[in-house]
C-alpha cells in the first residue's frame, strides 16, 4: 500500500498531546500505512527560517520546519489569519490585505515545497491540510513531484464575486488544480468552488466533481464532511457524571436548566448576535424567567489581533447588560467564561446542559454541534440549536434551525427547546445520533482517502 504523506500548517508530534479529533484521526491514518508528517514545528527560530528537524516514533516519520518571526508574523497571522481567514468566513469587510504578507505567504509555501519535495516518492498519497497551503501542491509540482496530492479545505468555500475581490486571487486559487482531489465540506461548497473554477479559473466544470484544468488535466473534487469520533465522546460524557466539575456545575444550577455554548473567541462563531438573542429571549418570553441559565465558554485566540479584543470587550459588555438589567439575588441568567476546560469535562458539560447553542455566522462544519449531540443522555436528551450557516446543519436536521441573525428566531428556538417534550427530543435526536454513529472521524478520513486514491 502506498505510504500516506499528511501536510499542515502544525504538526502534532508524538510527545505532545492530541486534544482535536483531526489530529486523532490523522494520526490513525498514519498508523494504518505507515508514513510521514509534515508542516511548521511550531518554533520561532530567531535567525531564519528553514531548519529541517526529523524523528522516528513507530511506523510514522515526523518532518518540521522552524519558521523565523518575520515568517511567522506575516505569513500565519498575516496572510493566513489576517486576510484569508475572513474571505473565506465571508467577511470581505475584515479582509487587511498587503503585498508584503502575500510574498510571505508564497515565500512559506515555496519553503514547505522546497523542504518536502525530497522527501516523496512517486507513488506517496500526499494530504494537505487547509488555507495555510493553498498554493503548495502548484509549488510541488514544479519542483518533479509525481505522485498524488489532495487538498481538504476544512473552512467554508465563498461565492466567486467575494473571492475576485482579493487581489491575486487568480493565481492563488488557480493553485488548486495541482491537486488530484480537492475536498470541502458540504455540497455547497463544492457549488461555489465549480462556479470560481468556471468563471475566473479558465477551467471547465465537466460534470459535478469533475473539473478539467487550464492545462487540459482532470480534476476531482467533493464533499466530504469532517466528523467526530462519536463512540469515544459517547463514552466519554457518559463516563462524566461522576467527574467533580460535572457535580459542581450542576449542584450550581439549583434545579434550573443549562444552556451552553462552546466557541473559540473568532468573529465568524456569532456571539455579539447570540448574546442579544439571549437577551431577546429573556425579554419575550417572562415566563420563563429564572428557569434557564446560559454558559458561554470562549477561550481566547488571537489575542493580539485588535479585532479580537475588540471582540473581548463588547462580549464582556454583553454579559455585563443582560446580567445587569435580568438578575436576580439567587439567579445570574449569564455565565459567560474565557477560558479552556479539558475535553473531558466539555463532554459532561454537553451531557447535562437541555440546550446546545451554536449559531455562527458562517462555520465550515463546527464539530461542537457534533459533540453536543454525540454527549447526549439517550433516554433525556437536550435540544441542539444550530445556525444554517454551519456546514453541520446540512446533516443534523433534528436540530432547531435557526438565522443567527434573526433574534427573535433565536429566542423563540431558545424557549421552544426548553419546553419542549422528552418525546420529541428524542425523536430529534436519534436520527442524528444514528447519523454520527455511521459517518464517524474514521468513516471521513476512509472515504477522502479511497477517493485520493481512486482519483
């Protein structure tokens, strides 16, 4: 069998912990071929850019490269976080776009080619990772290598009129059709990426998934969408009732119901709009004041981005209003709290909370929407409120859709989750949890990988 090559931004190496499910399941890819891991070591080496560390832990070869703090500033939280991430969130507003971070974004991408190149053989299955490497597989290419590549996009895929707007997006984009399979998230996704190639990438779109190139070359793209492991998260909330931090959140609830949100601090997740749905919530419908207590946990990230401490400060400001004008002496309807929880007590926190909110503006999957369902009490479950925009919406149907940016929507799902019967839930419920069950992290990874290969 062909040695499997995994390329991203990070590497997860073998000392370090594996908290994220994708890095658990390209782990078990590796695992069942043998191969090799490749991306940035997550060090800043003061000099340059470039040292090549390698190591050995079983089967799987690890290869990283240190990347210089000019590198590193311009093209991660430049180009990368700075100027594609909001285009690809649809935030052409956000987008601060220069020349200087665009060279370094090349510059990076020439260097992983450069580093990586020698490192493959002409019959290698190559995966690479994300926005962080679109142009990588072009610059493979140029320098002899043969073998397979395929590309995952793990965000959304935007319309053509927002991509044009970027400068240079033509030879960006066009970067793709080095690849022998590219994949999204969602059928729509795919849409929108079949219209870009058909009205600025000079390509042809011969039939859904199947693109011919500006070179005359075929190439296949699809859905693919990423998943959880379900029966371990299944296991693992179940397993957290007996944990203290279960005990005490739920001792603090005082018999009252828990809704509970899970974002990383980012713009795109939803949350000024969430916060005043909620207070929508507590304003429309009084007689269910007292009865609910929502939990927003959003660990910091990027904090040094201005947009994201401004961000911070209006969140802080949210909370501090709705708690301000609705609480009363033995009830605070808001908790809202920057900081991480590990992943075991997150599980029991789903398990015990009646609503699950997750409402981005726009998400390529979120797999918290995932795991709240996969934490739920089969015989009790909660209620999963979930944003249309997030590519999980397109399979979890039994979810209370909603437009994050209707409030009044959002309260209404909000107040019919928690009255709404155990029967019902339940019903919601199980067609999803069959879903996630069936279509797990292995089933995903299995099926890019099979089409990589059949490609």
């Amino acid at each position: 069998m062909s040695r499997l090559v995994v390329v991203s931004n990070r590497v997860a190496l073998p000392e370090q912990p594996r908290s994220g499910g994708l890095a658990v399941a390209l782990q078990a890819a590796l695992e069942e071929t043998g191969g090799l891991w490749f991306g940035w070591s997550g060090r800043i080496d003061p000099r340059q850019s470039g040292q090549l560390h390698e190591l050995s832990h079983g089967d799987i070869d690890y290869a990283t490269i240190d990347l210089s703090q000019r590198d590193h500033d311009d093209y991660y939280n430049g180009f990368a976080n700075r100027t594609l991430w909001p285009l690809l969130h649809f935030r052409v507003d956000l987008v601060d776009y220069s020349r200087e971070t665009y060279a370094a974004y090349r510059r990076v991408n020439a260097l992983f080619a450069e580093k990586l190149a020698p490192l493959l053989r002409d019959d290698d299955i190559v995966w690479i990772h994300d926005y962080h490497l679109i142009p990588l597989a072009a610059l493979l290419r140029e320098h002899g290598v043969r073998c397979k590549l395929g590309f995952f996009l793990h965000v959304p895929m935007p319309s053509s009129d927002l991509l044009a707007a970027l400068p240079h997006h033509k030879r960006l984009f066009e970067g793709l059709s080095a690849h022998d399979l590219v994949g999204f998230q969602t059928e729509r996704d795919l849409e929108r990426f079949q219209d870009y190639v058909r009205l600025f990438g000079r390509g042809r779109v011969i039939e859904s998934g199947v693109l011919e190139t500006p070179g005359g070359r075929l190439l296949r793209a699809g859905a693919f969408p990423i998943s959880i492991d379900t029966a371990h998260i299944a296991d693992q909330a179940a397993a957290a009732v007996d944990k203290p931090s279960f005990q005490r959140l739920a001792r603090s609830m005082s018999g009252r119901a828990l809704a509970i949100g899970v974002d990383r601090l980012d713009y795109s997740k939803g949350l000024p709009e969430r916060f005043r749905a909620f207070e929508r919530f507590l304003r429309r419908y009084p007689d269910l004041l007292g009865k609910l207590t929502y939990l927003q946990i959003a660990p910091v990230s990027r904090g040094d981005v201005l947009e994201y401490q401004s961000l911070r400060s209006e969140l802080e400001r949210l909370s501090g209003h709705i708690n301000g004008g609705h609480a009363e002496p033995e009830w605070t309807p808001m908790r809202y709290v920057n900081r991480n929880f590990p992943h075991a007590s997150l599980t029991g926190f789903y398990r015990l909370a009646e609503v699950g909110l997750v409402t981005p503006l726009r998400d390529g999957m979120n797999l918290v929407a995932k795991e709240y369902v996969a934490a739920q009490d089969p015989d009790d479950p909660g209620v999963l409120v979930l944003s249309t925009f997030a590519g999980a919406a397109r399979e979890l149907g039994g979810a209370l859709l909603v437009n994050p940016y209707d409030l009044d929507g959002v309260a209404a799902a909000i107040a019919q989750a928690i009255t709404m019967p155990r029967q019902e839930r339940r019903e919601r419920w199980q067609p999803m949890m069959a879903r996630l069950r069936e279509y797990d992290i292995t089933a995903w990874r299995r099926s890019y990988l099979e089409a990589l290969r059949a490609a």
